[in-house]
C-alpha cells in the first residue's frame, strides 16, 4: 500500500505583539447565562470572538465557607480600551454578586488574528 504524501501550505502569517490584545476569562452558573453573556459582548463588539467552556469545577472560600460548583468559563477575546465597558456588560448580565473577570495579555500571536480583533472591537 503506497501513501500519497500531501503537501500542505505552510502558513506564512508573521507573529505579531499583542499590543492591547486581552483575554478576558469569566466564570458563570449556567449554560443558558454564558450564552447570554456571549452574545452581548459580541454584538456589542466588546468581544472579537467568545468561546464556552461548557463544564468547569471551581473551588473557593465565599463568605468565609469552602464552596465548589459546576460552572461554564468564558474565554473572550478583547483589547484593553473595551475592557472597562466589557466588564460593566457582564456586571449587568451576571447572576453572581461579585463574578470572575479578569484579563491577561496576550504577548504575542497570529499578525492576521490580532489584525481581526482590533478591527472586530
């Protein structure tokens, strides 16, 4: 049996600096909320793009009490001049009195992908 080699084409996008490129991670109790969330921060071109992470177990002290619940996380993709109106989006839209909401840099990635985000915010 002979296999045919297939040749696919190398990328050529160059890495480029995050800049202002975040990651936004947000933790929610249900699916239905996450989708909710998702949604608006889309829409509302706070978010470049949304993911779901449908099931995600959490532990942590809450009011002074050892917690764990089932969860979805959001991973959002956003710039850091969106942030601030991102973060008020969600604290409108969240069922939890102090939701998870916090941002990391992204340092470096695809030119093409950074170049759709800041042009999709």
């Amino acid at each position: 049996m002979v296999q045919e080699m297939v040749t696919r084409k190398v990328d050529s996008d160059p890495i480029s600096e995050g800049e202002d490129a975040l990651v936004v991670l947000i933790t929610v109790a249900s699916r239905e909320e996450a989708e909710r969330i998702a949604r608006r921060l889309v829409e509302d071109r706070l978010a470049a793009c949304v993911n779901i992470v449908p099931q995600v177990r959490s532990f942590f002290i809450w009011q002074g009490k050892f917690s764990q619940e089932d969860e979805c996380l959001l991973v959002a993709k956003s710039r850091r001049p969106r942030f601030r109106d991102l973060t008020t989006a969600v604290k409108q839209l969240h069922s939890y009195s102090v939701p998870e909401i916090i941002a990391l840099p992204i340092l470096v990635g695809s030119a093409d992908y950074l170049r759709w985000m800041a042009e999709s915010t």
